[in-house]
C-alpha cells in the first residue's frame, strides 16, 4: 500500500476546470475531443508542450489516425492552435494553445448572463402587468399596455418604481394610468430613480409634514367655538 501511495503522488494530478467540463459541448467540443483535450493537458502538464498523437492514442486505445483526425477537427473548430514557444534554454519549440477555447467559455459566460439578465427582465415586464390588472380588477386596455410598455422602454422606468407608483394609487384608491403617470413624473422631476429613494424621500419629509400638521392643530385650537343658534321667526 504504501508503494502505490508514493507511485500515487509522484505520478502528479491534473487539474481542469468545472466549467469546462459542464460546458464543453456547449462551446462544440466532443465527448471524444474532451478525452483528447484531458491526455494533452495531463502530458503538457508533465512538460510536453506538443504531446504525440501515438503516446495519446496509446493512452485511450485508439488508433493514431483517430486521434490525428480529432486534433484536426479541434484546430477546425478553433478550440486550439499551434503556437511556437521559447523554453527554458531560449530555444524555440511547436506547442498547443488553447486559449480559443479559453475565449469561448467565456464568450459562452457572458452570453449565459445577457439571457439571465433578458428573462429577468421579461419576468419583471409581466409582473408588472399582471400586478396592475389585478389592483384595476379588469383586463388592460392595448392603449394601457401601450403606455405601460412606454414607462419601460422609452421612460425606462423600472419595474420596482411603477409598482410604487401602483402601491400609491390604490391607496388614494385612483385606478388610473393617468394617475400613476403624475405619481411617476413627480418623482422623475427630484431624480427618484429607485424605490429606495422613493423611501427616504418620503422619511425626509416626514417631519416637515408633521411640524405642518401641528402648526395647523394649533391654530384651529385657538379659534372660539361659535355657538350655532336655531334662527326662527318670532
């Protein structure tokens, strides 16, 4: 046991990334091509910068025209290339390259989170639509549709605001567009982009509010009860 455990270690590990794996056919890399890629890293890692196709053949128990054919087929691709090299000994030397491949995982990334992000936003887009036909207690109109589509595509209001915007009509009970539309330019005019600042807005002027509505508490107390009298005729 303890022999194969030193032949274990100093044989060495390969390391290949997650994504890699769960994206490779993604990026039109084949199951076979994968092997190939794995015995290239494993050698390249040993130091064999351009590994023979016989030694990888010999490793998977293909033949060598398989293996030439599937190195090819991944140049094709552009899932690699062949690039010239400077070692140790400044002497020049043939290598693989694969940072083609590096690029599209992640131009494959960047593309996976433009849908997230595009779905999120078709997401939102009906939320809002539904959440305001649920609150109105009917179907919206095209022509209200087409102002909703307009608060988000031209206005590029966002979906949390225009919620706001319906939060505060059915509370003053006013199941307009027209009145989510004067709530919304209100809040465009002091630069409130999100419900956030919406918030603090409203915490900000609170105590004004509340100093106002005092001050007019005060002055109705100091004015007289007027006795109403009964007129009749005598």
């Amino acid at each position: 046991m303890a022999d194969f455990m030193m032949r274990y270690i100093q044989a060495g590990q390969t390391s290949i990334a997650n994504y890699l794996l769960d994206h490779f056919r993604e990026v039109g890399m084949t199951t076979d091509q994968l092997l190939v890629y794995l015995q290239l890293r494993r050698q390249m890692d040993r130091g064999e910068q351009l590994p023979e196709a016989e030694s990888i053949a010999e490793y998977l128990g293909w033949d060598k025209q398989r293996v030439y054919q599937l190195l090819h087929e991944m140049i094709t691709s552009k899932l690699m290339t062949i690039t010239s090299v400077t070692n140790a000994q400044g002497q020049k030397a043939d290598a693989y390259d694969f940072r083609l491949l590096t690029e599209k995982l992640s131009q494959l990334d960047v593309q996976t989170v433009q849908k997230e992000v595009k779905q999120e936003a078709t997401n939102d887009r009906s939320t809002v639509f539904n959440q305001i036909e649920t609150e109105f207690g009917r179907p919206l109109s095209p022509l209200e549709m087409e102002s909703i589509s307009q608060w988000l595509d031209e206005d590029h209001y966002r979906p949390e605001l225009i919620q706001l915007a319906l939060k505060e009509a059915v509370l003053s009970q006013a199941y307009s567009l027209k009145y989510m539309d004067r709530i919304l330019l209100s809040w465009e005019k002091k630069n409130l982009k999100t419900a956030a600042q919406v918030q603090q807005e409203k915490e900000r002027q609170e105590p004004r509010r509340s100093a106002a509505n005092g001050n007019a508490s005060q002055a109705n107390s100091q004015i007289p009860d007027v006795p109403i009298f009964k007129l009749t005729d005598n």
